[in-house]
C-alpha cells in the first residue's frame, strides 16, 4: 500500500512539473511575439531588449529557462534578446519588459509604478489589478492573455493589432 501511494505521489508530481514546463513554454512564446508586437512611441538606440523575470516560485525559473534556452541571443528590431531572474525586487535593474508571476504584483505596486517612466512593458500572472500591460490567464487548462491599451499609453508604448487580435480582453 505504501508503495501505491508513493508511486501515485511520485507520478502527481512528474503530472504537475510537466504541465507546469508546457505552460512555460507557452508563456515564452507568447512574450516573444509581445516582443515583436510592442512599439515604443520614441524609440531608443540601446543594443539589447532585456527582459527581466520576477518571483521566486518555481514558475518563474521555469519561464527564465525557457525563455533564455529558446530565445537569447536572437535579434528583434535589431536589438538582441537577454533574459535576467530576479527572486527580488531589491536586486533589478532596468528592463525593457518586467514578468511578473502570480502572487507578486499586490506587493509590488511601487515598484511597478517606478517603472513607468522607463517605458517598460509589465506582464503579469493571473491579476486583478490595473498595473499590467499584458495580463497571463489560465481557464480550463487555456493560456490566454488580456491587455491593458490606456496603461500602455501611458509607459510610451504602441500595441500593435496582432497582439490586441489575439487578445481576449482589450482595456
């Protein structure tokens, strides 16, 4: 009996990284092409697109890995992609997009308003709040995502209308 209960756990938990490992992966895709469709009003001469990912579960690793083995190094408007993973606020530096995983974000409301004025794209997890340009949901096992056009705006940015067609919820 025991044996059947540890072998249960074992294949519950090997289920539940492997789901966790295929939302990532779709999460990835889906910034890289917020990546590709997200304009700054002025746009600037760096070199390097950063984006930072921050939280301290393992969804936020996971995303980091994905993201950096799938996309770093490749050039978006002539700007090349690096990936950073912050588990604090404390330790970020700025960043052309801020991932932020589900849990955080009512903490971070300061820190995401600093970031305004450096045109940063914010992408959240599973949010109520109105802080985010791109909002990640998950319903009945479906990845989607919201945005957030006035909260765009604000930052200096331009959704193209491909992501916004793609959108499930415009604001």
């Amino acid at each position: 009996m025991r044996s059947v209960a540890l072998m249960f756990f074992s294949f519950l938990f090997a289920f539940n990284s492997f789901a966790q490992l295929e939302q990532a992966k779709l999460k990835s895709m889906f910034v890289y092409n917020i990546i590709k469709n997200v304009e700054l009003k002025e746009p600037n001469d760096k070199e390097t697109y950063q984006v930072a990912i921050l939280g301290t579960d393992s969804a936020s690793f996971e995303i980091f890995n994905v993201l950096n083995s799938s996309y770093a190094g490749k050039v978006v408007d002539g700007r090349t992609l690096n990936f950073v993973h912050f588990q604090n606020k404390d330790d970020y530096t700025a960043s052309d997009m801020v991932i932020i995983e589900k849990g955080l974000e009512g903490r971070l409301r300061a820190f995401v308003n600093s970031t305004r004025e450096d045109n940063t794209v914010i992408v959240t997890t599973e949010t109520k709040g109105k802080d985010f340009c791109i909002n990640f949901e998950v319903d009945q096992n479906k990845l989607m995502f919201s945005v957030n056009k006035t909260e765009a705006t604000k930052r200096g940015l331009i959704i193209e209308p491909p992501l916004i067609k793609m959108a499930t919820e415009v604001l």
